[in-house]
C-alpha cells in the first residue's frame, strides 16, 4: 500500500503564505521620487467648440467657464450636472481641469472621477510652461 506523504508540501505552503503576508504590504508602500518636468504640446480645439474649463483656486472655490464666457462660480455638487448640460448640446467638447498647484490630489482626482460618471470620455489637465 504506497500513499503520497503530502505533510512536506503543507510545510512549504505555510511558509510560501507567511513569506506573501509580510511581503505584500512592504510592495504596497509607494517610493519617493522626484518627477521629471517635460513640455507638452498646446490643446488645440475647433474655433466653435471650445473646450469646458473647470478650475478649482486655492480656497478650494469651484469655477466653470463654457464656451468663452466668464468664469462662474459654481458648487462641486452642481459640476457634473453643467458639464452633462454642456455635452448634450456639443457631444465633442472637451473638458478641462486647471487646479491651484496646492490643491490636495484627492480633490482633482474626485472631480476626475466625477466626470467620468457625468459621461465625460477624457479629461485633460491644464498646466503652465516654464516660461509663464
């Protein structure tokens, strides 16, 4: 009567899972870097639709600025509504976000996301030059 001593390879199992679990949390965990700057090339947009800009300044104070006009000031809930208003009317407009340099991430990525749900295909990021 032969069997197959499988106790070795519950050892091994153990010891592989115990390994993952201290590990997985140590790969988690981000490292500092230091990004690098680069140019990018300038939106060009069509003369009749111009792209939606929202911009959010330094008192975290929500503005949308559609086709040209002047910069309203609006509240975060009400943004995604405007935007669909906006894309109803122009399916191929873009849509912009122009933070203050200050501005915690989590609010430009909420807003990102936000558009998303609102129906929005791509979102750009507006950033200044070097020379400005």
């Amino acid at each position: 009567m032969a069997e197959i001593n499988v106790v070795p390879y519950i050892d091994v199992t153990l010891v592989l899972l115990i390994i993952f679990m201290i590990t997985t949390p140590m790969l988690q965990t981000g490292v500092e870097v230091e990004l690098p700057q680069a140019e990018s090339a300038t939106v060009e947009s069509e003369s009749d639709n111009l792209p939606v800009v929202i911009s959010i300044n330094d008192q975290s104070q929500y503005y949308i600025t559609v086709d040209d006009q002047e910069p309203e000031q609006i509240q975060r809930e009400e943004v995604e509504a405007r935007v669909m208003e906006v894309l109803n009317k122009k399916p191929k407009t873009q849509v912009l976000i122009g933070a203050y340099k200050g501005i915690e991430y989590g609010v430009v990525v909420t807003l990102m996301a936000g558009l998303k749900n609102a129906g929005v295909s791509s979102v750009g990021l507006m950033t200044k030059s070097d020379e400005q």
